[in-house]
C-alpha cells in the first residue's frame, strides 16, 4: 500500500481512487481527453477516444508529469502548463520541489522526492500556485517509474510519474452532487432531465407521481409518450426553444388526466437548459408543479374580481343621467355581454309619466304582479333570441295553455307593452320582491334565465330579465346577488329619474310658455339678456325675447310684447316666438318677416267658420272667448357681423336704444309700424352700420313704463343708465335692472343687451371668381391657402372637397360671376355665391346615377350647410366647427 500523507502536515486525506496501474516513463499525459468532446448521434455506438460534453475531465483540474531519475522534470503535459501556469519550456530540466513547491517546504519535499524515486509510492495534499496567483492546494500521487532492463533481469526504477488533482474543485464537485441529489430526491417538486435528443434520462418520484407512472418506466421515453398530442407539441416546442437558445421557460401551463386520479389535471412546468464546459449544451432540466387546486382557486379569484368590477362600473356607468331610458340603457350595457348574453328592462308604464309604481308594504288590495309594463329596453349578443324565450317561459310548461299570449310577449320589442300572467315567475318577483331563477324550457338558445325586480324605497318599478346562452355556465347563487346589487344600484337611479320626470314635465309646461333662453352666442357680438316676471305672481305676461344665428355670421335679435295678460297671453307669446324662429330659418328680410307675423297673430283671435267641432251642436255658438283679438308688438332687427351692419324693422314696439362709443346714448328713428294683429300696414327698414364697440339695447315697455312717471322720463333713466353703467354688460344688465324696476314691478321686463365685436381683418377672405372651369381649382387653392394661413389645416382637406362641389354647382346650376367667401368666428363658414335663382335640393341618387351626390357629401361632411336667396341670386353655405 502506499504511504498517505500531507507534505503540509495538513492532514488532508487523498482522494479513494485515483491511484492506478503504474504507467511507463514516456507516456506525455496518459489521463489527457480529447480537447473537444464529439457528441454521439442518436443510436451510434461509441467509438475510441469519444466523450461527451459531460467528461468529469471537463469540471475538475488534473495535470501530469514525469520525473527522471536525476530527480528533473523530463515530461510536461499541456494540462500541467495549465494546472501550475507555467509552459513546457520553463519546465523541462527543472527541480520539481524548487520549482513547485513553497521554499517552506522544499526540505520535506526533497526527502519525499528522493525516496519515490527509491522506489516508495505517496499520496498526499501539496500547496501549489494556481494560474491566477493565489495558492491552491493538490491532492498528488507519486508513483515510481519501473524501467524494463530485460526480460530475465531485474526492474530498475527510472524515475517518477506525478499526478495532481485540484482539491476545491473536487470538493465542490461532491457538494454539488450532493445538493443535487438532495433537491432531486427530496423536494416535492417534479424534477426530470431531458438528454440532447429530448428522452428522459432522469426523474424524481415526484414527477412519476405527478404523470402517474413509475419513475424507471419513464427513462426514455419522450413528451409524446407522456402528454396527449396538442400538449405534447407545446412542450416539445418548449424543450427546443430552451436548448437552442438557452433562455428558461418558467410557469407553463400544460393540461391532462393523469390513471390514478379522477378528473383533468393542470401542471405549471418550468425548463432550463443544462450547460457543460464552454456553455456547450447537455440537455434540459424542468420543474413540474401540480396546480389544479391553484388553477380552481385562481378562476374562483378571477370570478370575485369581475363580479367586483362589474359592480364597480354598474356604480360608475349607471345614472348618468336622469332619463328612464338612457339608464335602462346603460344598466344592459353593464351587463351585457360582461354577466349575461341576453337582458331586458320592463318598467311599469305609469312610471313613464311620472307616477309610481305598486308598493311592497302598506295597506290595500294585494296586488298580483299582472300590471301593464313597458319594455324601455332590450340587449342581445345572441342572434335571433331577442324573444328571451316568453313563449317557453310563460307558455304550456308553467301552466299557461294560451300559447298565442306567450307569443305576444314574445314579439314585444323595446317600446312594447306587456303583461305577465298572474302565476307567472315575472308575476310573482314583482308581486314579491324576490329574485326567480324560471326554467327556460326547450328554447335552442338560452341555458338559463334569472328574473330580478328593480325596487326602490319599498316601491316595485319593473323587472330585469338576464339569460344567458347555450355554451355558457347556469347562474348561481353567487350571481344572483350579483345581479340583485346590480338590480338594487340601478333600481335608485331609475327612481331618481322618474321623480326627475315628474317634476321636470310639470316645470317644462310653465318654462316654455313663460321663461326666455338664456345668455346666447351670436357671431360678432356679445350678449346679455334678463327676464323678471311682475310681482303678481297669478297672472302670466306675454313678453319674450329671442337671439337667431343665421347664416353668413349674421345674428337675429327679436324682442315682443303680447298685449294682455294670463295664460291666453302666455300661449300666443309662445306661438309667436315659434313663428318668429321659423321664418327667420327662411332667411327672410326683416319687413317681410313681420308681414308673415302679422297675419299670424291675426289668425291666433280667428275661432273659423262655425262651432267648435266635438264641443256642442250646430246650434252652439262659438265660444266668444275665441274671437279675442291677439294683439302683439314686436321689434325685429338682423345684424351681420362681416359688414357690422344691422337692419331694423318695428310692429308698434318702443325704439331699439344705442350707444356708441364716445357718442351719448340715444333711441333709434325706427318708424314704429302698427302692432302685429292689426293689418292693412307694410313695415319699413331701417339699415345702419353699428361701430365696434356700440352697445344696442332691446326692452320691453315694462322697463320704462309705469304708473308712476311718463314714458319719456322712463327712456331718459334707461339711456342714462346705459351712460353711466359698467363696462361689463352682465353687470350693466344688473344695474339697469336695479334702477329702474325696484319702484314699480307692475309689469313684466324683457331686456336683450348687444355690444358690437367686430371680427379680426383675417377672419373674412372674399374672392370673385369668373364663370369658367378653372375658377373650381383656383377656388379650391384659395381656401386652403387661406385656411393654412390660420393654422386650420384640419379643416384643409374637408373644406377643398366642399367648396370644390360648391363652385362645381354654381357654374353648371347658376349665371355670371362666382363669389366665394370665407368666414371665421366660432366656426368657419364657407358661403358661393352666383347668380342663379334656382335653390338646391338634395336628392338621393341611385345607383346607376353618374352625379347628384355632391349635396350628400356636403350634408354629411358639414356641421351645417344650407341656401339663402339674396336680391340677384342665392348664396349656398356650409359651416365647419373648429
């Protein structure tokens, strides 16, 4: 046996195995591997000299070398130029104990040295040098060299054979190992290793158990044989996506039945890629957890979460307004597709007009369920199944033998009027309050139905009704709260609107009959306006006041006073106001448009020929209220905000009051006309420029009259309260109002203030155009031009097609030259003018049709767009938002 010992006094032991048979002196490195190790192809029998990336020679450090019997070194191996960093050239001829080991302990090498070559072998550890300076320590094997003198004489010893193993390396080779084989044995984890082919080479008990199958019957085998085919392509993807390129794959997710477990099983199984030596690839390893309770936890999880936000967005999403409809509406949009596939809103139809629905508690008949209802709402994913199946609900299968009845309901749309039958489960959730799960019968479509009753404040409203499709889970307990939160959260605001409903109908009849819009915009002036009714709260008035945008920037201001009081007066101021809307559309002349009032009012106080039909016979007279004569004063004035121009036209009203800037206030000349109703007058125009910053007052005679004072002491206030007022116009309104109504209040006060802004010089591009074909392409060039000279480039591209068809009109429909202009406020207003009389119409044109679609593209493009005559042609107009 060899002596063992540590040349450091150390103690280390040798490593059990590495002496073997004693190798002949000439031998360079007889432990050297191949330098790169060949891979075997799949199926090839070794061959000499073959390794695989994995040689142990690859992980741990090893050198050799030979010892002459002077005791120099005579051998050098390429791994021992690499185990003590020092080259062959160095090294031949050298002392091995001065050259490798420390000068501490050359003593008790040399004595080592010197009785190997005797003829003793020794293992033992020695500190060395390692390539990167520091000192490492070697496990060594001296052996003596035995050289043949014949083959009858005795064996000399020729030297020595020297062998040294890296002594950390080993160490951590065995730690290494044995957490290895810790992990793999012991965790409860799956583990299994793939070989560069892909075949099992390894698994751990775990993984047997995990496929149900005994761990060496796995050896070999391949993805194939372990998973179903769609899942093992997955995974045989995944194996070679992590080989090739290295990357791990972590956390996916593979399905299957596994013998000795009922039901299907879910895996989440990570893979990496095994590296030997110059990161060359041995193979795979992965980790494979059982997470089918996980996976059932997570769906559960994901269900609480949707239901959560479902909730949540019902919270948000419902009530957003106060209309009965518009929230049904978005009640199914909730719900539909996110909770169920098919949904309908029934609500009672009294609560379409404001009243209530029956209660839950109280005193009274009991109430069956059966009212009248009226679905407000319907929302279906599912084609052909907007029935939501009435006719299986509430047909033979619940009772009901009046299939035709099942069908009504069935047809019954969004609009339609509905009864559910008395022992009905519609019936019996709005008769009780309570959720119903009906059976949805033999229809094709739906898997399951859930009725839920929308109440609020103890009061049944209607009903929601949620089905959901074939393919699509039954609803559960836990969706029937659901649905009843949902229910309950849009139940409050559907109340909330109908008690809106009630109060804003009752509120509309008196607003618009007696109150005035409020603060309008109008092109190129500002506008404040102020109503206050008179202190006798009994009567209604007839005064009213009105602000019309036209086309071409121009604006209509129209102020009037009903002579009279009470509701008669009222509706007539409503009507005239309705009028004076309608013909100002028509784009008439001020004069003319108080001619079409005139006879308007005239007609209001004509009951016709003969009694009233349907309120007495023949021999009735009619009723004498009705031949009232409706008289009515009114002035009507248009204002252009291009040429600052405004025409003035008067029905028997007090005179428009102006002023301009550094000039005293004063009432227009303005013949004052006879009021609208008497007749047999035409009205006159007036036509005046207004400078920038002029302010135009219009009133009511109840601002300047009064029992109190003459009516020229009335307009002498007004006009120096105009003087001396605020620059701003809302508060000189206020001011106005403050000194000259608090002493009176004995009639009502319509007051419509006007202060001139007159546009930026850019903001109008006019051009002339000749009545050619090149004038469309010079049209176009000009309007985008001067639209990109604004920084309008959106507009660029819409209004070159608009005006283009515009201009194309005008020369195949019209006469002379062509005029285009280009306004810009608020909104961009595009205006061709020619000199024809015909108006455009637009048309739908057919198929076949080679033109008539330019009108189309204008209506559709445009936010508004129109024609207006004017005294030699017509004008067309578009306008464009910015």
């Amino acid at each position: 046996m060899p002596a063992r010992e540590a040349l450091t006094g150390s103690g280390h032991a040798a490593v059990p195995g590495q002496a073997g048979a004693p190798v002949t002196t000439g031998v360079p490195d007889p432990v050297e591997p191949p330098a790169r190790p060949v891979a075997l192809a799949a199926g090839s029998a070794p061959r000499w000299g073959d390794t695989d990336p994995g040689s142990i020679y690859e992980y741990i450090r090893v050198a050799t070398f030979a010892i002459g019997p002077d005791g120099r070194i005579s051998q050098w191996s390429e791994r021992a130029a690499d185990f003590f960093a020092l080259p062959a050239t160095e090294a031949l001829g050298a002392d091995p104990v001065t050259t490798l080991v420390p000068r501490q302990l050359w003593q008790r090498g040399r004595g080592r040295l010197e009785r190997t070559l005797a003829g003793e072998e020794w293992v033992g550890t020695v500190p060395y040098r390692a390539p990167d300076g520091a000192e490492g320590l070697a496990e060594v094997y001296l052996m003596p060299a035995v050289a043949q003198s014949g083959a009858s004489g005795p064996d000399d010893v020729g030297g020595a054979l020297c062998l040294a193993v890296d002594l950390g390396k080993l160490r951590r080779i065995e730690t290494d190992l044995a957490a290895s084989e810790a992990v793999f044995g012991q965790t409860p984890s799956g583990f299994f290793l793939f070989d560069r082919q892909l075949r099992l080479q390894r698994v751990n008990q775990a993984f047997a158990g995990a496929v149900g199958a005994e761990a060496e019957a796995l050896t070999g085998l391949t993805a194939h044989d372990l998973f179903s085919f769609s899942e093992a392509e997955r995974l045989q993807a995944a194996l070679c996506q992590v080989l090739e390129s290295g990357d791990p794959v972590v956390d996916l997710r593979f399905s299957g039945a596994v013998p000795t477990r009922a039901g299907e099983r879910r895996w989440a199984i990570s893979l990496y890629r095994l590296t030997g030596p110059g990161e060359r690839p041995m193979g795979v390893a992965g980790q494979v957890n059982d997470v089918t309770g996980r996976h059932v936890a997570e769906r559960e999880a994901a269900g609480v979460r949707r239901n959560l936000a479902l909730v949540n967005e019902a919270s948000a999403h419902i009530g957003s307004t106060l209309d009965l409809e518009t929230t049904a509406k978005e009640l199914l949009d909730v719900v539909v597709p996110q909770f169920c596939d098919l949904a309908t809103v029934d609500l009672y139809s009294s609560l379409l007009s404001g009243e209530s629905g029956p209660s839950l508690v109280g005193a009274g008949a009991p109430y069956d369920g059966s009212g009248e209802l009226r679905r407000v709402a319907v929302s279906s994913v599912v084609g052909g199944a907007s029935s939501m199946g009435f006719g299986s609900l509430l047909g033979g299968d619940q009772g009901f033998p009046d299939q035709s009845y099942g069908a009504r309901l069935a047809a019954a749309e969004a609009g339609g009027t509905l009864c559910y039958p008395p022992r009905s489960p519609h019936a019996r959730a709005l008769r009780t309050g309570r959720s119903a799960i009906p059976d949805p019968g033999p229809d094709p479509l739906l898997r399951s139905t859930l009725v839920v009753p929308l109440v609020a404040r103890d009061v049944v409203l209607g009903l929601v009704q949620l089905s959901r499709a074939i393919g699509s889970e039954p609803f559960d307990a836990r969706d029937v709260a659901i649905a009843e939160e949902i229910a309950a959260r849009a139940a409050v605001c559907v109340d909330n609107a109908r008690l809106y409903r009630r109060e804003h109908e009752r509120a509309l009849i008196l607003q618009r009959s007696l109150l005035p819009p409020g603060n309008p915009e109008a092109s190129g002036l500002e506008i404040a306006c102020r109503y206050r009714p008179s202190n006798n709260n009994t009567e209604v008035g007839g005064d009213w006041f009105d602000v019309i945008p036209l086309p071409g920037n121009r604006t209509a201001l129209v102020i009037g006073d009903v002579m009279g009081r009470g509701l008669r007066a009222a509706v007539a101021m409503g009507q005239l106001r309705t009028a004076v809307r309608t013909l100002a559309m028509l784009d008439l002349e001020p004069a003319e448009v108080l001619g079409s009032l005139d006879e308007i009012a005239r007609g209001l106080g004509d009951p016709g020929p003969g009694p009233l039909p349907g309120y007495g016979g023949a021999d009735r007279p009619a009723d004498e209220d009705a031949v009232e004569v409706y008289l009515a004063t009114c002035v009507y004035a248009v204002y252009d905000a291009v040429t600052q121009r405004c025409v003035f036209a008067n029905a028997g009203h007090l005179p428009p009051a102006l002023l301009s800037p550094g000039e005293p206030a004063r009432m227009l000349d303005v013949p004052p006309g006879l009021p609208l109703g008497v007749g047999g007058e035409p009205f006159e125009e007036v036509t005046l420029v207004l400078p920038d910053g002029a302010l135009l007052g219009l009133y009511t005679d109840g601002l300047v009259e009064s029992r109190k004072h003459q009516l020229d002491e009335g307009l002498l206030a007004f006009r120096t309260a105009l003087e001396n007022g605020a620059p701003a116009l809302e508060t000189l309104c206020d001011q106005v109002l403050n000194e000259l109504d608090p002493h009176h209040g004995e009639d009502d006060i319509a007051l419509l203030m006007a202060r001139v802004r007159a546009l930026p010089e850019d903001a109008v591009g006019d051009w002339k155009l000749p009545p050619e074909p090149t004038s469309v392409a010079k049209a176009r060039e000009k309007a985008c031009a001067w639209l990109l000279a604004r920084g309008l480039d959106e507009l660029v591209d819409t209004t070159e097609l608009l005006v283009s068809e515009l201009v194309t009109n005008a020369l195949r429909h019209g006469r002379g030259d062509i005029r285009l202009r280009l306004l810009r406020d608020t909104a961009v207003v595009c205006e061709v003018w020619d000199d024809g009389y015909a108006q455009p119409r637009q048309r739908r044109a057919q198929e076949t049709d080679e033109g008539g679609r330019g009108l189309q593209l204008v209506s559709l493009l445009a936010e508004r767009w129109g024609s207006r005559r004017t005294p030699h042609g017509k004008i067309v107009w578009f306008e464009l938002s910015i």
